[in-house]
C-alpha cells in the first residue's frame, strides 16, 4: 500500500509541475510562456521599413548607410543586383528554382560557365552540378 500512495504522489506531483514553466523567477502556464515571446506575423509585414523610400526621396534614403539597396521599387530601397525578387531591375523575379540573382542576372549556380556553384566563380570549360569542370 506503502508503494501505491507513493506513485500516486509522484504522479500528482509531475502531473502539477508539467503544467507551468519557470521564467526567472515567476512561473508561468505552459501555453502562455511562448505567446509572450512570440511577436505577430502580421505586424511584421505590415510594420513600415526604415527604408521607404519615394521617386523624390531614393537618392537620400536608398544611399544610406545600412540601406538594403541603392533602387527604389515600389517604396521600398531594393537591391537589384543580388535580390530574387528585384534581379537587374523593379520587379524582375527569377522564375526558376533553381535560379538566382548573381550581378543583375538570374544565373543556375548548378550549370552557369561564369557563376559556377557560387556569384562569380568562373570555369574554364564546363560546370556540372556547381562544380567546375568536373568529370563524371
């Protein structure tokens, strides 16, 4: 009987620690511990950029220090020379999987001679799966 009431107890005893979470010093409910740190999706991509820019403000804003890009597209500082979305151009996505922005132009980094496996490494003859002129 002894053992009995002892695994009730450790079993009422894990049952009520399982269900809140020490959080310096307080404790909190499970759930509520990872909806305090958690912050909105939504607000997040609606939050304004400190890098909106206008037709009339790109030159000042664009060209800042620790701005993304030197372009204006659609309000937002872009760089066009190495972003997917914005690849030479406003707007100019790079329409394969496989493809990405390597100075103003969608290139396969697994088959492109002159960006071989990454921006910019150049193969003398063939690149076969990012690897230049590697023989099978």
């Amino acid at each position: 009987m002894a053992k009995l009431t002892a695994i009730v107890l450790l079993m009422l005893l894990a049952a009520a620690t399982a269900g809140t979470v020490t959080d310096a010093g307080g404790t909190l409910p499970a759930g509520r511990q990872q909806a305090r740190t958690r912050r909105s999706r939504f607000l997040l991509a609606n939050s304004p950029s400190p890098y909106a820019c206008s037709k009339k403000s790109a030159a000042a804003v664009c060209f800042a220090p620790g701005s993304p890009g030197a372009t204006c597209c659609g309000g937002q500082c872009v760089d066009t020379v190495a972003s997917a979305d914005h690849c030479g151009s406003c707007n100019k996505v790079c329409k394969h999987d496989r493809s990405t922005c390597c100075v103003g132009r969608c290139v396969d980094l697994l088959a492109d001679k002159d960006h071989c496996g990454a921006c910019g490494n150049q193969c003398n003859k063939k690149c076969s799966n990012g690897f230049c002129d590697y023989a099978l």
